[in-house]
C-alpha cells in the first residue's frame, strides 16, 4: 500500500475515530453493545428496586431505609462509572436542570451544617447549652436538635436523589421511558391485588411484619392506608397515561366511518388494552377501598390532569379522543359507584376537615416562627414537637410527623432552604409541565410526570405520604423519566 492511499484512508475515516485515537482513550476498548449491556442491566436493577420499596411497610423503617441507601446510589455510581470509562455524554447534561441542582446542592451544605458540630454556640439550638448545664458537661453543640435523625433524614433524601438523576440519564430513549411507566403499572397493580386479599382474608393484617390490623381498609404493605392511597394514585395515573396512549396509536386518527373505528376500538380494549383496564381498575378499587379523602382526590385531580394534558396538546379533540376519553371515564365513574361507598360513607361522617390536624399545624407553625433562618435539623419534628405541644390536641394522640410536608420541611430546614428544596423540585416539574403541552410526539413521560407530581403535592399538604419511600421513589422515578422527556429528542440536551 503506497504513502498517497495510506493517507486518503485517513482523510476518509470519521472524524471522531480520528480523535478517539489521538486521545487513546479507554472508549476504544469498550464496544456500544457493552455500553448498551450495562445501561439495561441498569435499567432492570433500578426497576427491581422500585418493585422492593414497598414490600417493608413501604419503606418505613431503618432497614429498608439502609437498604436503599446502598442499593440506588449504587446503580448511580455504576452508571457514572460506566459514563466515564466509555468517554460517553450524559443524555441530559447538569446544565439542562442546572437551577435545581444548584438550590439541592445547597440545601445538602446546609443539613451537613446543621449536623456539624463546629456550629458556633450563637447560632446552634439552645437545648444543648441547657443540656450542658444540667448534666454539668460539656456537650458539643449543634444547630440539629438531633444531629442523628438530620443524617438519617439526609440519607433518604440522597436516595431519593439518586434515583431521579439516574432516571433522567436511563429514560432519555423514549423506549426506556414507556418500558419504566409499564412496570410501574404492573407493580402497583401488584401490590393493589395483595392489599384487597389482605383486607378481606386478614383484616388488613400484614403477615411477616408487626403492624396493627386496619379493619377492612385497603393499605397492601404500607403502614397505613393514606400513603399507600398515594401510591395507588401513581399507579393509577400512569395506567390511565398508557390506556390513553394505547387508544391514540391503534384507533385511526383520521375521521373517517364510525364503525371501522369502532371495531378498532373493540380489537385494542380486547388485546393489549385489556391488561391496562383490568390494571388500573384493580388499582382503583384499592385505592377506593383505603377510604382516604386526601388520597383519593389528590389522585382524582392528577388523573384529570393527565386527560387534559393528553388532550389538549393536540391542535384538535377528534372522534377518536372522545371515544377514548368517554370510555376511560366511564370506567372510572362506574367503578367509583360501585365501590366508593366507603370513601362516601367516611365523607359523610367526617366531611373534610381534621380539627387535630389543624391544631398540629397551628402549633408547628409557631415553632417554625420560633427559628425561621435556622430550622431546628432536617427531619427532627418528632423531636420539636414535644417542646411546643399544647392541650389543644388529645394528651392520648401520638405526633411523630406533622401530616404536612412542607410543614416539616420549613420546620426542619428554616424558610429560606426549606423553599429551596420544594423549589428545585417545583422546576423540574415545571419543565415536565412545559414537555408535556409542547411535544408532539413520546410526550407520555412528561404528561405521568406532571400528574403525578399534583397529586403527591397536593396530598402532602394534608399527610406525609411523600415521606414514605416507597412513594417518594417511584414519584422519582417518573418525574426523572418526565425531565428526560421534556425535551425532543432532536434537541441536545447532552454534555
């Protein structure tokens, strides 16, 4: 081979051969496929792990707590592992969602100082000076009235972390992302048949774990039937997401003779669409059974939200949509006839206000007016509540969580970096939000994403479902799905 042909064959070759073999990097070693291997290896474990979260009391106690911890972050350091011995690109760069990170980032500096012990005594709570002089010792002081609970706080919030910016690099492929919403369809699915065997066969028992019988109300593995009302509502809105899409593929979208459409419209609830019915109306009957006022009409509007959102953003309302939309309708209302009279019933007798709540959050209120910059430590309401109960709640009645997240937020982090942290989840939905309405096309994830992030915020300002990880997880998972989706995928969103 002469010098003139040698030299033609690398002005020919792709330009980024030609780079990877002047930087030698490891990527020349690690084929695609390889790459592709590990990312649906990833993709199984962290579905896996979504499948376990809710099987301990949904998460609820320290050892499901120390098992996650170790489990997603994990998955997320092989990612970026295998990110940087590829030489590949993140599919979505930290500068797309930069905002979020950098209020997250800071919020995570402030609980490290709030826990650290070199907090000036002008600043750390009083209680440890206090403590000091009765026990005549010297005590190191810190601005967490309980430093341990402020890490352990800390450490689910991590989790938590892991998994959205794991999902927003797995779930960019629009494959992915329908694959994640199916299985989380299936899984709740699941866990909704367990919870109504185990409220007729056992009263609600769970077996395996100490937890109090629940009577007849539906609450499948979780401690008690208001959180697992949030997760049913999840799974709820991404069967009613998928169902919808389902119709939107197979029925034409062209107006044409009504009973070619009909008869589509039969053939498809007859195969694939019977699984997401038969699915999502087991998990509407669970969530009906759990008789949670909060639960079900948080879920009621994040499942409006999804039919809107998947039909408004189209330029025209078709027959087809109607069709779908009247249809999946239907079967909510009738099931809701059926079955919701336990949910009516607790309604009628109760109505929708909880006097005890309302004097739990007057008194957190006053707490956190107490020390509005500085907090009293992230995740010490247990601790703080105690210090400013009054008689205007029961003596008899046990307060371990202000059934307010954002109460507790503020309580724990202090006003400024506790609405940071509701603020960078807030942008991120807000980017969903805008997905959703603009993308024409793979629009579900941003769509499931928006819904599911009304109906966990708004059943958060009456209960602390979000609190319980096997919720927040999964609502991690979809909103990181709904971030990677946002986007077209002819745009760059990459490194």
């Amino acid at each position: 081979m002469t010098a003139t042909s040698e030299q033609n064959r690398e002005i020919a070759a792709p330009v980024g051969v030609a780079k990877r073999r002047r930087l030698n990097t490891p990527a020349e070693y690690i084929p695609a496929a390889l790459d592709d291997r590990v990312e649906a290896w990833l993709v199984v474990g962290l579905i896996a792990g979504l499948a376990w979260a809710p099987f301990w009391l949904g998460g609820n106690r320290l050892m499901p707590w120390g098992v996650d911890a170790v489990l997603f972050p994990s998955l997320t350091i092989v990612y970026e592992a295998s990110v940087l011995l590829s030489g590949r690109r993140h599919p979505v760069s930290a500068k797309f969602v930069a905002a979020p990170i950098a209020l997250f980032l800071l919020v995570v500096l402030w609980i490290f100082a709030q826990a650290s012990t070199f907090a000036p005594p002008g600043i750390a709570h009083p209680i440890w000076t206090m403590a000091s002089d009765a026990l005549v010792a010297g005590l190191p002081t810190t601005i967490s009235v309980d430093p341990p609970a402020t890490m352990r706080a800390l450490m689910r919030l991590l989790t938590d972390a892991s998994v959205l910016w794991l999902s927003m690099q797995l779930f960019r492929r629009a494959s992915r992302a329908l694959l994640l919403l199916q299985a989380i369809a299936g899984i709740v699915a699941t866990y909704a048949a367990y919870g109504l065997v185990l409220a007729i066969a056992a009263r609600g028992a769970i077996p395996f774990f100490d937890a109090p019988n629940s009577g007849f109300a539906v609450r499948s593995t979780f401690v008690n039937q208001n959180s697992f009302a949030t997760y049913a509502g999840l799974g709820l809105i991404v069967t009613t997401a998928l169902t919808l899409r389902l119709y939107r593929h197979t029925v034409p979208n062209a107006a044409g003779i009504a009973s070619f459409r009909l008869s589509n419209f039969i053939a498809a609830t007859g195969q694939r669409g019977a699984l997401y019915l038969c699915g999502g109306l087991l998990v509407l009957v669970a969530l009906l059974g759990t008789a949670s006022r909060g639960g079900i009409l948080s879920t009621a509007l994040g499942v409006f939200a999804v039919v809107m959102l998947t039909t408004t953003r189209q330029r025209s309302l078709r027959g087809d949509k109607l069709e779908a939309i009247a249809f999946v309708t239907a079967a909510i209302a009738i099931t809701f006839v059926v079955f919701g009279d336990r949910f009516v019933g607790r309604i009628a007798a109760t109505g929708f206000g909880d006097s005890g709540r309302l004097a739990v959050y007057a008194i957190a209120v006053r707490a956190i007016l107490d020390s509005p910059l500085l907090g009293f430590g992230y995740g010490t309401f247990a601790d703080v509540f105690p210090m400013y109960r009054d008689q205007s709640i029961s003596n008899y009645e046990v307060w371990d969580l202000a059934h307010n997240t954002y109460i507790e937020v503020w309580l724990g982090l202090g006003i400024v970096f506790g609405t940071a942290l509701i603020a960078a989840i807030g942008l991120l939905v807000v980017k969903c939000f805008v997905g959703a309405i603009k993308r024409q096309h793979d629009s579900i994830a941003p769509v499931v994403a928006t819904g599911a992030a009304l109906t966990v915020g708004v059943h958060a300002l009456v209960d602390f479902s979000l609190q319980m990880q096997a919720v927040s997880l999964t609502f991690m998972a979809l909103l990181g799905a709904g971030v990677a989706q946002a986007e077209s995928s002819r745009r760059a969103v990459a490194d």
